[in-house]
C-alpha cells in the first residue's frame, strides 16, 4: 500500500497554508485531519439518517434520491443529491461559506457555488462505487470545473471502503464518465483503461476521524471499493462546487439540473446553485437565514 500523503490538522476557518496549496495541485487532492467538530457531526449524523428515512425536515425531497428503505437491496451504497433542499441542518455543513473560501484557495479561482452536494452511506459490506473524475459528469457547464469538500461522519479506514484517490490523475487527459456507478462489477475497470502510457497507478485511502475531510480537484480519479467490514459503516456528506465565472454550456443538458436553466440563459441562478465564497464578499444572502432553521456553522 502507497504511503498516505501527511494529513493537514486545520481548524475551519483558516485558509490553507502555500504548502498545503501546492500538495493539493500536485497530488489532485488534499486531507484535512480537522473540519467539523464533535457537535456538527453529531448534529449531521442525526438528521443524515432521518432524510435516509425520506423524512424531509423543509418538506422538499433532494433532487436525486438514490435510496428506498423498502426496496433498496441492503448492500448498495445510499446516495441523496441536493439534500440541502430537504433539510436545513445538513444544509448548514454543505453550504458553510468555509468550504468555499478554503477550497476556492486551493483551486486558485475567485469563488465558489455548490452545483450539487451529496449524502452517501455504506453499509455495512457495502458494494463500490465507481472510480471516476467529477468534472466529466458536468458537460452542461463551461467551463467543466469542480473543486468537492468530502467530509467524513464516521471514522474512515481503507477496509470500509473509504474514498480513494489516484494520486496526480489531475494531470491526466481528461476523461469520460466512465461506467456503471454504482455497484460496478469492477470499481476500478474505468481509471485503468484512461491510465495514460508510462503512469502507475497510486491510489491512497482517506483514512481520518469522524469530522475529518478531503479537499479534491474535478479531474481527480476517485472512488471507494466495497466495505470489507460486516460491522461498520461509512457516512460522508459532501459540497461539490465550480467557480463561480462558470456558465450554462451548449453541451448536452442535464436531465434533472438543466431544469434550473431558464431559457437562453448562461448565468447560474443563485436561487439553485448559491455562492458558498468570493473574494469580492459575494455570498447568497439568503444562505444563513436557510440553514439557521436548526443550527448554522460558520
């Protein structure tokens, strides 16, 4: 197994160091021991299983809801997209302008929105989800970005199929999106054949404490293998964001996000995909009052 990459121990908040800067740029991805504290997880973990449950706090279902207590086979990874629509505590971590300002650093842009955040909770021996690169699964935008906060609601370890990163694949030709996403027969089949003549693959396992993270850039190959485990889960909360000078694109759109496209229009509507940070202080500001329902994180 590859040496993991020094974990950055961060208070949320503080920007990231030019050390922590350069690694991010140089591997695709960067671990942040530290992000939310012992309450927030507490708070997440609580209202992550009740919107599991389709008890929607504001009455508005996600957007994607990728999971049925009734029909779901037990062993497949649970995904809810747009949870922040549905509950308003969730939506105070998914939406906190920390994780804009911290990744917008990182990613060198002037600012961040969420396009999407996800909810996903493996079981215990939960199948994989598929190795694959972000930016590839958003050709409505221009320009095809993404810079994701994965924050983690359990203890993670490379045996319950925690994400895994391909170290450098940033730097890769970019690909397409890929397979089966889900419970794919081989969660790696995808990122092998886009491996470029003459690379090696590095994947490293994000391997940290409840309320730990990961920052990672949009053409980063990444995906998690099944849970080995028969008695632990894995919960992750997660703010996929773009820059904010990204616009509708003329490619082809997207069957549940284009909706939110009025038509003829190139500019994002805040309304649906609100600005988390930008350096000019731009953030919705409709944002605090939204997640402060329950409780509200800096």
């Amino acid at each position: 197994m590859p040496e993991p990459p020094a974990a950055a121990i961060s208070i949320a908040g503080v920007l990231p160091t030019p050390e922590q800067v350069e690694a991010y740029r140089s591997d695709g991805f960067l671990v942040v021991e530290r992000w939310l504290d012992d309450d927030e997880v507490e708070h997440a973990r609580e209202r992550f299983y009740r919107c599991f449950e389709h008890e929607w706090e504001t009455g508005l279902a996600p957007d994607e809801v990728n999971y049925d207590p009734a029909t779901t086979p037990p062993d497949r990874t649970r995904q809810l997209c747009n949870v922040w629509k549905a509950d308003r505590t969730l939506a105070a971590t998914v939406l906190a302008e920390r994780n804009g300002e911290f990744g917008a650093a990182l990613a060198g842009v002037p600012g961040l929105r969420l396009i999407q955040d996800n909810a996903i909770w493996k079981p215990p021996s939960g199948k994989a989800l598929l190795c694959h690169q972000d930016a590839a699964y958003v050709e409505f935008l221009t320009p095809k970005n993404m810079t994701t906060c994965w924050m983690a609601l359990d203890d993670t370890r490379a045996d319950t199929g925690t994400i895994f990163y391909a170290r450098g694949s940033n730097h890769w030709p970019r690909a397409g999106r890929g397979g089966t996403f889900h419970a794919p027969d081989d969660w790696l089949g995808h990122v092998r054949e886009s491996l470029p003549r003459g690379e090696e693959l590095e994947l490293i396992p994000i391997e940290v404490p409840a309320g730990g993270a990961a920052f990672h850039d949009g053409w980063t190959f990444h995906g998690s293998p099944p849970n080995e485990r028969a008695d632990a889960e894995r919960r992750s909360i997660i703010s996929h964001m773009v820059s904010t000078v990204t616009t509708w694109g003329d490619g082809p759109p997207h069957p549940i996000y284009s909706r939110y496209r009025r038509p003829g229009e190139r500019e994002l509507d805040e309304a649906f995909f609100p600005v988390l940070w930008s350096e000019d202080g731009g953030r919705s500001a409709w944002l605090d009052g939204w997640a402060s329902h329950s409780r509200s994180f800096a």
